[in-house]
C-alpha cells in the first residue's frame, strides 16, 4: 500500500494536483490523506480575547475545516471509479510546516502538492514554504505539481544529479517505484561546470547504474545553466521528460543548479511536475 499525504486548501489548482496524483498512482493501492491545516486570522486574534473566546474561535475553525475536508471528499468521491484507492482526511491546528514537522519519519511515501505559478515553483527551490517541507528532514518525497500541469504516462523520467555524492537504495525507492510502475526510462543527466568527469564521479555513476538494475537508463551531461528556466527547458523540451526527480542535498545542488542566488531575478513558467527526493546521508 502507497500512503500519499495531500495537504489542500481546496482551491482548483490543489483539486487539480490531487487529480494528477490519481493518475499517476492509478492500479496501485493507494491511501491518501487529505489534510488541511488552519490557523486563525491576525482579525480573529485582535483585541484582548479570553481563553474561552479563544477556545471558540478555535473550535469554529476545526469544525469548518472538517465539513470542507468532507465536502473536499465527497467531490473526489464523486468522480473516482478506482477500487484500489483509499482515503482519510486529517485537520491539523497550526502552520502547515508545523503539522508536517509533526509527522513521523516516513510517516508516508510520498507528499503531494501543487505550486502556483512561477511564484511557487521560486518558493520550491530557494526554501520557503513548499521546499522547508523536505527540509524538515521527514524522509519523505515531495511531488510538487505546477499549476496547469497537464498528465501524461511518464514513460520518461529525468533524475538530475552531479554524481558528487554516493547514493543509496533508500533515496532512490521512491523513484525506482515510479519508474517500474510506468515502465519508463530514466533519463541521468549530470550537469556539470567542467566537462570533465572525476574518479570520484566515475565510482557513483557505477554504484547507481547497480542501484537501477532492473531500469531501463540512459546517460546525458549538460553544461551548468545559467538560469533555472534554461534548465527547465533542456529537461522538458530537449529530453522529453515527463517527470523531473532531484535528491534534496543541503544547498549545495540546488544553488549549482541554478547559479542564480537572488529570487527576485529568476522569472520563469513551466507545467513540468517535480519529485524532489529527501537524502539519507
């Protein structure tokens, strides 16, 4: 059984995350937790309340975010068919990254989240919201879904990585499942500031060619990009990936990657969904 945890705030895009999480996981068992997390507003909090005005508001906002769990349910119900997928909801009083810091380690395999437009997909790289979730240091992946992500069978899968560090079979299941479950090729590129490959590099190429023993591969090197969105396009349009999976080291990848420090400079659309992997090193 798959256990995909699905934090909403039940807007379209979040409904539409979730439906392309069906598809992808389609045949499989699956559980999905549907969880929202509230908090009350700085209004609600004004003035001098008293400990049981502030029980109130607090009960008022658990009961409203479990009729819209339900409502959110009843939806999906509406539509779904599958016999294989399974489903609960949960309410968590407080931030998002508090109830995800709440977790246990490997509580789930997978979390699924959609990402708004360019501003969202800034936030996954360069560590606000969607991003401090994997660095919560929970183990568990992240699918990030951008807004108008359009499914298609991943029958290619993108793993970008840059062969510096030693890899190991428990960062790499979550993709491994993937990728047998759609019979799809995994496309290594290692994007890399020198043409040149190392020892070092040569050694962890050679210990992930063994991890993916059974999966189908193919091996491409790119240059460094000079912006993200170069990067995006090599990987989408170039490859024809349908899946883009990275392993979440500290800083140090991501900021390679991308070369470009200051959010604010980096401009960029892209419909390319993300599983971002977190490192058991």
């Amino acid at each position: 059984m798959i256990r995909v945890l699905v934090p909403t705030d039940f807007s379209k895009h979040a409904l539409d995350a979730f439906t392309y999480g069906q598809q992808l996981f389609k045949g499989e068992k699956v559980t999905f937790t549907l969880y929202h997390a509230y908090e009350p507003s700085a209004l609600q909090l004004l003035g001098n309340k008293s400990p049981l005005a502030l029980s109130k508001i607090y009960r008022d906002l658990k009961d409203e975010s479990e009729v819209r769990l339900s409502v959110f349910l009843s939806e999906i119900l509406s539509k779904d068919k599958s016999t294989t997928f399974f489903y609960k909801t949960a309410s968590y009083s407080g931030h998002l990254k508090d109830g995800i810091a709440a977790l246990e380690e490997n509580a789930y395999d997978y979390i699924l989240m959609g990402t708004k437009g360019a501003t969202g997909l800034k936030e996954v790289f360069m560590g606000s919201m969607t991003h401090s979730i994997v660095a919560l240091h929970k183990k568990i992946p992240l699918l990030v879904i951008p807004e108008n992500a359009v499914f298609n069978d991943p029958d290619s899968i993108g793993f970008a990585t840059d062969f510096a560090r030693a890899y190991n079979h428990e960062d790499l299941q979550p993709l491994i499942v993937l990728t047998k479950l759609w019979k799809a090729t995994v496309r290594m590129v290692e994007v890399y500031e020198k043409p040149e490959i190392t020892q070092v590099k040569k050694d962890h190429l050679q210990q992930l060619e063994d991890l993916l023993s059974g999966v189908d591969y193919r091996f491409h090197t790119v240059p460094e990009f000079s912006s993200l969105e170069n990067c995006i396009n090599v990987f989408d349009d170039e490859l024809n990936i349908d899946l883009l999976v990275m392993i979440d080291y500290p800083k140090t990848f991501f900021e390679s990657l991308m070369r470009e420090p200051v959010v604010k400079k980096m401009t960029f659309h892209t419909t390319l969904p993300f599983l971002i992997l977190p490192s058991h090193n």
